[in-house]
C-alpha cells in the first residue's frame, strides 16, 4: 500500500461519476418519458444536458445567494429548465411524473467494478458517500445500486456543497478522523484538489467515458495524486485489500 495512505482508516467517496454511471442511466430513465411527452432530443444528450445544470444551479447557493436545499429539489429545477429548453411544456406534464423523472438519479448504474471494488475496500477501510448527494437519495441510491457504504456524509450533512470546504471537513468530524486519516476517492481532479487542501489523501479512479466518447475532462490526473487507478477494483489491489 501507498506510504502516503498508511494512517488512512476512512475512505470518502464522489459518487456521480466515480461510483455509478449516471449519463447511460439516467438516458435509459428518461426515454420513455421523453417518447410520451414527443421532446425532441437524444436521450444521452437530454442526460448530459441535465448535468450540465448541476454545477451552475449549486453555484447559486455556494455564492451565499440562494439558502441551501437538497439536491432533489435542485434536481427538479432544472429537469423543468432542460424541458423548456426542448419546448415541452413543464406546466402541462402532471407534477407525479415529473418528481418521478427527478428521481432518476436514485435508479443509476454502478459501473461493473464499483460493486466489487467497494465490498474489498471495505475490508480495511471505512467507507462512505461524500457527495453532493442529499442523504435520502444516497440511500436509495445505495440500495438500488447494491453500494455498501458504512455511512453517508457530504453535502446535507454540512449544507454545503463540494468543493466548500465544509463539505469535507463536516463529513471528516462526523466519522471521528483526522483529515489525514482520512481519503478522497474521485474521478475528478476538482474534487480530489478540494480534498487535499483540506487535509485529506488523494485516490484519482479514471473515469474517461463519463461524459461519453466526446469527453475532454479529467481523461488523466491533474496532479500527483496518492494514488491513480482506473477502476475501484485496482484501487482495493493498490491499497492491499
């Protein structure tokens, strides 16, 4: 194992992006709904487009200009502001299908080595969801997925969102570490630079189709990162378990 990681006992883990695929997943969810409705947009693109309002509409509250609220309720804003963009009418939709629509980001698919990569992690370490994710999600999402966390912190736990340092340091004092004691594990380089300027190690997991083909983003580590894998099972061979 790393020397760097020798006093970490708890791993933190992104999850969008890192632990589940949620651009396949939330296309698959969504064309159903988007056929029913006739909006006129790939579904995989309809996915990326809904993610790309993730970071400006958290922005809002990070910027102290909006009070924190949970993702869900993020979520759901910007499903209506996505629709428009396409022409649908979000007033005429009933509000059910459209929570049931947001909801999506509970039902994503764990890439084919998070599942066995976390359960070996596991083994050593204590694990858990930092995340942007509201608890209530993380656990259906956990649930759905079959991800065995030990505890869920991040961004409600601290109502902030990554990369305040907040977010970290909350989770950090909830588990009872020590910053270095403790790990980030994250597809993206923003997330893992966060981390280290708040005391913790640093696991980077090569996610390059996240975004799909065209991805241009985070295809390689920024900085020299503990450790750098391309799977979460190489990351359970890297860290001995």
């Amino acid at each position: 194992m790393s020397r760097a990681l020798e006093r970490v006992s708890f791993l933190g883990f992104d999850v969008f992006g890192t632990v589940v695929d949620w651009r396949t997943s939330v296309a698959r969810i969504a064309e159903p709904f988007l056929a029913r409705y006739a909006v006129q947009v790939d579904p995989l693109q309809f996915a990326s487009d809904w993610r790309g309002c993730y970071q400006p509409s958290m922005e809002t509250i990070r910027s102290g200009q909006r009070e924190y609220v949970t993702l869900d309720v993020l979520n759901l804003e910007n499903l209506v502001t996505v629709l428009a963009a396409y022409g649908a009418d979000p007033d005429r939709i009933p509000a059910q299908e459209l929570d049931e629509l947001t909801r999506a980001w509970e039902r994503l698919d764990p890439w084919p080595d998070s599942v066995e990569g976390l359960s070996r992690l596991k083994r050593r370490f204590a694990i858990g969801a930092l995340s942007n994710g509201h608890i209530a999600g993380m656990l259906n999402l956990a649930r759905y997925a079959g991800l065995p966390w030990d505890v869920i912190g991040g961004a409600e736990l601290s109502r902030s969102y990554k990369p305040q340092a907040a977010t970290y340091q909350r989770t950090i004092a909830a588990v009872g570490r020590l910053p270095q004691e403790t790990a980030m594990v994250a597809a993206h380089n923003d997330d893992l630079l966060a981390a280290r300027e708040n005391g913790m190690r640093t696991v980077f997991v090569c996610r390059p189709t996240e975004y799909g083909s065209g991805q241009t983003k985070d295809l390689a580590p920024a900085r020299d990162w503990d450790i750098v894998v391309s799977s979460l099972t190489e990351a359970a061979d890297a860290l001995g378990c």
